[in-house]
C-alpha cells in the first residue's frame, strides 16, 4: 500500500494571533459551538495521551464532559490503565481533530480528580445501561472472552435493575488543568495557522509557530 501520494488541501479558515480571543478557553468554547454547529460527530471526542512513569506513552479516545476555567473534564475507570499512569504520572495531553473544519486543538496540562460530588452527579445522570457497564467492567484487564463479560453485565442489570445505583469508588471524573493550549487551523501548501497559549503565572502568553 503506498501512502505517499495521498494529499488534501486545507482552505477552510484563518486563524490570526490578533482576532483570536485572549482567553484559550473561551476561544475553545467558540470554536467548539462552530463545530458543534457544523454537526460533526461525537463533537466532544477526544484523544488523551498519558505516559507511565518510565515515559512510555499511550493513547486513546475519551469524551469531554465539561470546560471552564478549571479546565476540561472526562469521566472513567480509576483501575484502568491510563488511570494507574495518571496516579504515578499527573500530567496528560489532550487533542481535539475536525477534520470537517481542518481545525486541530492541542491541550497539556496537570491532571487530578474531580471532587466525589461532580462525578457522583455525573454518574446518576447516566442511562442504567451505562451505570451497569462501569460497574462490570474491569477496565484493561483480560477477559476470557466476550461471552463472559455480556453474562457478567446481565446478570448486574438483573439484580439492580429497580434499585438505586450508587457509584463505584474506581470510578469518577478527571480535571487536566490546561497549561499549554494550541489551536491550529489548516492552510494551503502547509503553511498551517498556529496559535499556542502558555500559562504564565496567572496570565497567558500568546505566540505565533511556525507550521
């Protein structure tokens, strides 16, 4: 397969370092409701790359639930392992990709747990469906095979199925506390738009890169 030749051409949007907003979250914020405007979908989707403490990296999706000036908030299992990495390692790297907008965001920072009563109100607002898997599941560990892991959640769905749920201790909400954040909007013959935000103090700097 010969990948050298696939080539797309970006000319969607600009992006100046005069027009943008000082503040990256609310500039997050606006770009976030164009594209949810745009009806991409899963908007909130976004990858978090956490490392181990020896600085071996992993990645994957998760889904943003919430975004102030504290940060950006995600939900998920404590045991599995981007939550052990997260323990021995508090630092994480967020990236949000509209491909439909030829915009990317890129956001690191320090990582630490929402309060018990943020992830309390987010678990209850989820489907039983939902409550039911984060129970079952043993996030990152080995299955024998699917079978099982269905019949474990049966069964679970069965006995509280009329019963209040409370939320499991392993499970809650994560707050990466945004120190760098770039907003990178594509441009014709790769002459990208970036735009990188670095926390100083209680300031943010604002600063052009090169593509």
């Amino acid at each position: 397969m010969d990948l050298k030749d696939i080539r797309s051409e970006f000319s969607r949007g600009v992006l100046s370092k005069d027009q943008v907003n000082k503040n990256p979250i609310e500039q997050f914020k606006q770009w976030f409701k164009q594209a949810s405007k745009f009806e991409i979908p899963e908007v909130n989707a976004m990858t978090i790359a956490t490392a181990s403490p020896g600085g071996f990296p992993s990645a994957r999706i998760v889904l943003l639930k919430e975004v102030d000036e504290n940060g950006f908030v995600f939900f998920t299992n404590y045991d599995g392992r981007k939550g052990k990495e997260l323990e021995q390692n508090p630092k994480a790297a967020l990236l949000f990709f509209w491909i439909e907008l030829e915009q990317q965001i890129r956001i690191e920072g320090i990582v630490e747990k929402t309060s018990e009563k943020e992830s309390d109100a987010y678990f209850n607002s989820r489907p039983l469906e939902s409550k039911i898997s984060a129970i079952v599941s043993k996030q990152s560990n080995v299955v024998q095979n699917r079978e099982l892991l269905e019949e474990k959640y049966v069964n679970c769905l069965k006995d509280n199925f009329e019963k209040e749920i409370k939320r499991p201790k392993n499970w809650g909400g994560y707050r990466v506390i945004p120190e760098r954040i770039e907003f990178w909007q594509g441009r014709t013959n790769r002459l990208h738009d970036r735009i990188l935000y670095t926390k100083i103090e209680k300031e943010w700097k604002i600063e052009r890169l090169e593509p």
